[in-house]
C-alpha cells in the first residue's frame, strides 16, 4: 500500500504545473478589457453601436450589404 501511494504522489507531482505569473496578468487583463468594452457598448446609443459595427465590417472586407 505505501507503494501504492508513492505512485499515487508522484503522479500528482508531475501533472501539477505552475502557471507564469504573466499568463495570469495577460488573461486577467483580456477579461478585463473585455468587460470594459461591454460596459461600454451595453451604455452606448445603438446608433453609435452600428457604426462601430458596420465600420468594423468594411475594415475587414465582410460584406454586410
């Protein structure tokens, strides 16, 4: 049984990974800027929001009409 958790131990040591501290400020700081730019957009007149939108899809040669 003490072989058996050995085994065990080493197995959970070697899958644990320890993340770099700047993927973590990296994806924080993308799910920040996301609600950001949601809060922003859910407050904006829709007017502004089309434009933005159909701005958007000329800029990258999307057909919207």
């Amino acid at each position: 049984m003490n072989t058996l958790q050995q085994t065990f131990n080493q197995m959970i040591q070697t899958h644990l990974a320890t993340v770099p501290w700047s993927r973590v400020a990296g994806v924080s700081a993308a799910i920040l800027m996301g609600m950001i730019i949601l809060y922003t957009v859910g407050f904006a007149s829709s007017d502004v929001i089309h434009s933005a939108a159909h701005d958007l899809r000329h800029g990258l040669s999307f057909p919207c009409h």
